[in-house]
C-alpha cells in the first residue's frame, strides 16, 4: 500500500471518530472528570466522618437472658447459672 493511501485512510479514520463525539459528549465528560477529581479530593482529606466501631463479641458487664423452654437439662431447674450449648450435627 503507497504511503500516501495508508496517511489518507489514517486521516479519514481519524475524522471519522472525532466526528463520533459531540461537543456536549465532550463537556460531559469533563464535568465528570472533574466531579471524580473532587470526591478523590475528599476521599485523601479524610473523607466522610468514620463510622464508630461495633463492639467485638458480648459485653462482659451484662446479664444476658435465653429461654432454655423444654429443653434437656442436667441439674437443679432453679440453679443460678444454666449453660446452653447450641451444636448442629450435619
């Protein structure tokens, strides 16, 4: 192929996609740009407030109550402490 033809189809080509964007594709795509830009902005100044963290597992200062019901028990019913295991056999 002449080197002459390969420039014209290069520069047809290249017409061909500018053509393809619109002047308002364009400006849409900036502003996004640049709204993106600005939530980076914020994300490396800290950000939003961060959220408290959850406490990890049963807090040790609380009484929690569980219905045991009819369930199988060893020793007195009216014991002070009663122990629940819960297991499931697959």
């Amino acid at each position: 192929m002449p080197q002459a033809h390969r420039h014209g189809l290069i520069l047809l080509f290249a017409m061909f996609a500018v053509s393809c964007v619109s002047r308002v594709d364009i400006e849409e795509i900036k502003q996004n740009q640049k709204d993106i830009l600005k939530k980076l902005d914020g994300v490396s100044k800290g950000g939003p407030a961060k959220r408290p963290q959850r406490p990890r597992g049963p807090d040790a200062n609380k009484t929690y109550a569980f219905p045991a019901g009819d369930s199988h028990a060893k020793g007195p019913g009216d014991a002070w402490v009663t122990v629940i295991e819960v297991s499931d056999f697959q």
